[in-house]
C-alpha cells in the first residue's frame, strides 16, 4: 500500500512538475537559510557549555561608582579568590586569569612569532573547565615560573606538530620550556587564547620590585583580573557575592561604592552580571527570523496546495466514490508532501554546504556541518518536522475531506476560490517581507549616522601603533617622521584614542561628596595631543610637556558637570595619589561606542606611560607614511615585526557586529521576498490556468489588456496592501526596540516605512504581471475551445 502511495505521489509531482518545482525551490531556500541561522542561535545558546561543571562555575565581577557613573566592571582584584577559598564556605575552587602584554615576541630557531593572545592563569584553570591537556600534567601544568603552555595549533605553528613537551622558546628576555600541550579552545568559549603562562610569573614581574608593600596577596588596588569561581551547588551565591564585599571592604574600607556579582557560567556570553540583556536579544531577532523564513517556506506549500485542490477535487470524489477511506486519501496527500520535502531537504543541505562560507564569514561565525555531531541532528530534526507537520496536514486535511456529489456536481468550487485562509496566508508573507525591508533601512540609516555623527576629534588618514622601544627614542623617531613629505603631525599617548581602555574611581576634588565615586576615563597624552586631533579646548590651557605637567589635569565637559565643578581652571583635582590643578576644560568627544553616553574623562602627563604613536597622512602620500614608519620601526625594534591600523578601520570595528546584523538583514529580506513572491507566481499562475474562460469571454466582448491584467492582479494587490499596513507598526516596534542600545541614534523618518512597503508592492507587482499579461495577451479562440 505504501509503495502504491509512493508512486501515485511520484507521479502527481512530475505530472505537476511546475508547481513541484515551485515548491521544491521555497522549501529548499526556507530550510537551507532557516537552518543556518538556527545553527547559529544553537551555536549562541551553547556557549561553555562543554564545561561538565558549567552549571557550578561562576564569573565574579563588581558594580562600581556611584550615581550617573555606576557601571559593571569584569575585573577584580588578585587577592579575593585566596581569601574566598580560606574563608566562604561553599567555594571549592577559583581560578584567576589576566592578559598578558609583557611578553609578545617569541624566537624557535629562526622563526619570529608576534603573539597577542595570550594569558597568565592559575593551574586550576585545567581543573575547573574542561580543557583537556593532550601532553602535560592536567593537575600540575606548569613547573615553574617559566613554564608555557601551548594550544595544538600554536605548537604545530612553531614547531611542526604537538610533541613538543620540554622544547624552548625565548622571548626578549626569558627561556620559556613547554610543559603541556592544550585541545584548541572551542569556538564557543568564553574563555581562549593561544599561549597560557603561570600566573605567579604576573606577580613576580608585578611586585618583586615594588617599595610600597603590596603583593598579590593584599592589592586591593588592580582590578585586572577575571576570576571564576567553582561553588558547590546548593549555595546562595548572593550570600557569597556579600560575604566577598564584606572581606574587599575590610581590606580596603574606602571602596564603599563596591558591590559584587556572582553570575553562572551558561549567562555569560548573553548577560551582564546584574542580569540584563546582552546579547541575548540578537538571539532572539535571529530565532525569530529563522522561524519567519521557515513559516513562509510552508506558507508557499500550503497555498500552492489548496489552491490546486479545485483541480484535484473530482479525483478524490472518484476515490471515495470507489472505496476510499479518508484516512487512506489523508495518507496518501501526506506522503505527496513528505516526498516533496526529502527532495527539497536534500536539496537545503547541498545549499548549506555551498553557503556555509559565506555565512561564516559575514556572521562571524566557524560552524561546520559535521553529521556526526549531535547538535547537527537536532537542530535538522527539529526544523524539518516542524516545517513538515506545518506544512502537510491541513492541505492533507482539506484535500481528503471532499464530499463526492457535490465535487463531482462542481459545487466546491466557490467556496475555495473566496478562502480568507489563503489570503491571511498571503498577508503574512508580505508582512514578514516589509518588517524585514525596513529593519534593513533602519539599521543602514544609524549606521551612516554613526559614520556621520562629529566624534568631536578628527580620525581621518591617521595610523597608529604600539611603539614598543620606540618611546626612549621619541624624540629623534618624531623630527624622522615630521621630516618626510606624506606626513603632517605626530603625537603619543598610552591609550587609542577611539576606545580609551583606562578607567579608575580614585579621584578626589573639592566638593566631592562622603561616599560618591565618578567613574572617569583617564589618558597620558603629550601637548600635541589635543591639537592634532583638533579638538576643541573650551577653557584653560594645553600642557607644555614640561615637568610641571606631571601636576597638571585637562577634564572634559562631563567630568566637570559631573564633579559639579564651577570655574574649574585652577582647581585642586587629585587622581590615585597625585594631588594636581586642572590646567583646561576640553569639549566633549566620542572615545568608545555610541553605544554608550560620553562618560568622565582626564588627560594626565606622564612621559614615561605614553606607548602608542599617531602618524597623521596626507592622504594621498598614505603608502610612503607606512614606509616611512616602518624604517623607524626597523631601526630600533629590528626583531619584531611592524604592525599598525588606521584610527578608521579601529572605529569601525566598534560596530562590526551591527555591521554583520545589516547585512544578514539584507540577506534575509531579499530571501524572504524571493520565497514570497515564488508562492505569489505560483498562485498568478493558478489563477490564470483556472480563469482562462472567464478571460477568453472578456478579451471576446471587447475588454482591454490592461483591464485584464487589473482583473487578475487587483486581489493580489490588496493582500500586500493590508500586509504593509500591518507590517509598518511592527516593524517601528522592533527597530526602535532595537535603536535603544544606541546612546546616540537617529529619528526613525516615516518615508522609511513607506518606502519598504512601496518596494515590496513593486516586487509583488513584477511578479504578478508576467502572468497576468501572459494571459491576457492568450488567442479567446484557443482557451474558449472546449466550451
């Protein structure tokens, strides 16, 4: 019986082999696309949780400041994991890690290596997660102090494969053996690198100098730290997060402003430890999207579907008439579309294969569609049974439920041809198409606006670079770049200036309040600083580059109105220890992503904290200002190699992500509006097949080709019509859903919406006259000859 089903089925798809191909194309595209994206919000959801402890591994941050400056910081202090594990019950373990810029450049023979990615950590770090040591001791990594450990890619990069426990490496200034060999870290990791050292080589280079006696046991000071710790399940973490408050503030009672924060391990990678949204809701636009481009697919089937069920409707009153059960007919119309789906679903994974580059590329993304991964399984099992059971049992239902007499009479007809079921199904896909049109302009629109928007300092044709040994020789490095034609102006500092990294709360001035901390931005800049950037000093003055300046403070305008600062020139401001007179108030300008509001900052001198160099260009001479650094890069850091960025491509990377989230919204617009207007053909073409007559009779009586045509496209237009205007408040929702992240966005213009929906309606009409006019253009005589 199910072979006969089979072939019956086989049959109806080639002998309909248009509609077929129709369907098969909607499906395949809806499914390919659908599932890609699916795999990336499973690949997001997933994120550390091959971690077998996950569940019991929390990352500890701080809330810190007060008032306007409150913000969550991710570092903490070295001394609170010791303290935590002698004295909390309830934690068994903790593991501290910090990045490391000390060492960078390494030797194996006579091959260099630049690293940047690479960390200091406790050896719980291989106990606590699950990163498992393919050499090495998983208990006891490192030996000593000059112990390394290596991922298997960075191990076959020097050395050629991963056999390598006990061979060196040097850096510029220590021998470095490895002693264990490290699995690549996951994709979804929150937790990578390249190269992981012993953090006690971080606190040897920190304090075996120091005067002051601090040491990594009592440094309530630096916050350079990601600590995680393994709690035994069961425990109030809030209780632990205020019982690791109470021991920071005995040991530092100053810092009353400090709260800290306990977040599990499986929130990280889409919460903020305070528990808000991070980037959980571009998981949820994307779910949404896929399950939108999935339910299209299906809308197309299901119309194609039952509108043709008029031409199929005597074929099963036959069938009835003749023995037929309805649950045989119901059997069969399913199978028609479970073999119509293992084609158009072979048809997706060959899709997948051929996008999946793409898609990583533009997504960010290293998936790979590797079968013998379960996830793979899962997330396939699930859309292809969701989209299958959307798509099959109410055509199966309709078709098999017939009455014999009164389809064989022709009295099903009318009833079918006034469907609301197929019209809604029509509206929604245009709804969905315009919804993703606009979210589209909406977010090129603030991206150009960010672009445009004055960043209150100019970054155009500037490179810049860490210096590396440069800054000893500055002097001479400067007058040797200022003396060649392609460049204007040279400056220093220690941060880049399009996202300054330093951050403190340890500030004082006159009228500060008992117990109010502002959070303030800080950066060392020399006296061509503020000039070369053109920004604008709105009173006071600029520093001289004299020692005296080492006592000297330049605020921006948020720093003043915060501080509550009047006639601020000549006013005692202290930052850490060093008690200082702000000198200039210097205009407000963007130094992060307009993601966030312009926060406190001061520019401090300090000559011998300044590491990064801008080179301003002509523009036009940029290639021979990039040689000419390098030759002064050469000349005194002759081993290492020469890196550098321009402020632009620096800025730009601020919004790669919403950069990555146009341009998949473009993807997904044009898809859906592809397998939209795939279904509106099919259905045109029904419509002329069944009007033909009707057709023929007016092209007889006289009616004109545009008549015609606006007889047949008239009800198609009014769907896209009604979907347009439900579309248009969704979409305003959504995206002005989606412009609160932004600190600094556009107003939403009305045209954006109508526009959207005037496209969409272009598109639809295309579409739907190529079959409108190929009918109405059709000889009366042939289609009124079997009447």
């Amino acid at each position: 019986m199910i072979v006969t089903y089979v072939k019956i089925a086989w049959r109806n798809l080639l002998k309909n082999s248009f509609y077929s191909l129709i369907n098969c194309i909607g499906l395949s595209v809806g499914l390919a696309v659908g599932i890609l994206i699916l795999l990336w919000v499973q690949d997001e959801l997933t994120y550390d949780s091959f971690n077998t402890q996950s569940e019991s591994i929390y990352k500890l941050e701080n809330r810190v400041g007060t008032g306007a400056s409150q913000q969550i910081w991710t570092g903490t202090v070295a001394p609170i994991s010791e303290f935590a594990k002698r004295e909390v019950p309830g934690i068994r373990d903790a593991v501290r890690m910090t990045y490391n810029g000390a060492y960078t450049l390494f030797r194996y023979q006579d091959k260099v290596f630049n690293e940047e990615n690479t960390f200091f950590a406790d050896p719980t770090l291989f106990t606590i997660f699950d990163f498992r040591l393919i050499q090495g001791n998983q208990r006891k990594p490192f030996l000593d102090n000059h112990s390394v450990i290596l991922t298997e890619t960075t191990a076959r990069r020097y050395f050629g494969n991963t056999n390598v426990v006990g061979k060196s490496i040097a850096s510029d200034t220590t021998q470095f053996t490895v002693t264990g060999v490290v699995a690549d870290f996951p994709e979804n990791s929150s937790i990578k690198g390249d190269m992981i050292f012993p953090i006690s080589l971080r606190f040897k280079d920190r304090y075996s100098a120091v005067t002051d006696g601090k040491t990594q046991d009592n440094d309530f000071h630096e916050f350079d730290y990601t600590t995680y710790f393994l709690i035994q399940p069961g425990k109030d973490v809030k209780n632990i997060a205020n019982t690791l408050r109470n021991i920071h503030l005995r040991n530092k009672p100053d810092d009353t402003d400090l709260t800290y924060l306990l977040q599990a391990l499986p929130n990280v990678h889409l919460y903020k430890s305070d528990g808000s949204e991070q980037g959980i809701e571009t998981v949820r636009m994307f779910l949404i999207v896929a399950s939108l481009i999935l339910i299209i697919a299906c809308i197309n089937y299901v119309n194609l579907s039952t509108a043709r069920s008029l031409l199929r409707s005597r074929e099963v009153s036959m069938r009835k008439i003749i023995g037929a059960a309805r649950t045989q007919l119901f059997v069969q119309f399913l199978i028609e579309t479970i073999l119509l789906f293992s084609l158009s679903t072979l048809v997706a994974i060959m899709l997948m294969y051929v996008l999946m580059p793409f898609f990583n590329q533009i997504s960010g993304k290293k998936l790979v569609l590797d079968f013998a991964r379960p996830h793979i399984w899962q997330v396939l099992g699930v859309t292809i049974t969701g989209t299958l059971i959307a798509s099959s049992i109410y055509p199966a239902l309709l078709l098999s439920s017939f009455e014999p007499l009164k389809s064989l009479k022709g009295n099903v007809s009318a009833g079918l041809s006034e469907s609301m079921f197929r019209k809604t199904l029509v509206v929604i896909q245009f709804t969905v198409s315009v919804v993703l049109i606009a979210g589209t302009l909406i977010i090129s629109k603030q991206l150009k606006y960010i672009r445009s928007k004055s960043l209150g300092y100019d970054k155009t044709h500037v490179l810049s670079f860490y210096m590396r040994d440069l800054p000893r020789h500055y002097d001479v490095v400067k007058n040797e770049l200022l003396s060649q034609p392609g460049i204007t102006d040279v400056s220093r500092s220690n941060f880049n200036v399009v996202q300054i990294g330093g951050q403190t709360g340890s500030s004082n001035w006159d009228g500060k309040e008992p117990g109010e901390t502002m959070m303030i931005r800080f950066m060392s800049a020399d006296k061509s600083f503020i000039p070369f950037f053109k920004m604008q000093l709105k009173e006071g003055a600029n520093f001289t580059d004299k020692p005296s300046d080492t006592k000297h403070y330049i605020l921006n305008e948020t720093a003043v109105k915060t501080a509550r600062i009047k006639d601020p020139i000549g006013k005692r401001f202290k930052l850490w220890d060093n008690e200082g007179t702000i000198i200039g108030v210097v205009k407000d300008f963007h130094f992060a992503s307009m993601k966030q509001k312009i926060e406190p900052a001061v520019f401090l001198y300090d000559p011998g904290n300044m590491n990064r160099i801008y080179i301003k260009t002509t523009g036009n001479d940029a290639q021979e200002a990039i040689a000419a650094a390098e030759k002064v890069w050469e000349k005194f850091n002759a081993d290492s190699p020469f890196q550098y960025a321009f402020l632009d491509e620096a800025f730009n990377s601020l919004y790669k992500s919403e950069e990555q989230t146009g341009l998949l919204f473009n993807i997904f617009a044009s898809i859906a509006i592809l397998i939209s207007c795939l279904g509106l053909f099919g259905l045109a073409t029904y419509t002329a097949q069944v009007r033909r007559k009707e057709i023929g009779v007016r092209k007889v009586l006289g009616s004109s080709l545009a008549g015609i045509v606006q007889l047949l496209a008239k009800d198609f237009v009014k769907l896209v019509f009604i979907g347009i205007i439900i579309a248009t408040p969704i979409a305003w929702y959504a995206m002005d859903k989606w412009l609160k992240d932004f600190a600094y966005r556009m107003e939403m213009p009305w045209w954006v919406f109508g526009f959207a929906g005037l496209l969409a309606l272009v598109i639809a009409l295309l579409t739907i006259s190529f079959q409108s006019i190929k009918a109405a253009l059709m000889d009366p005589v042939k289609s009124l000859r079997s009447e």
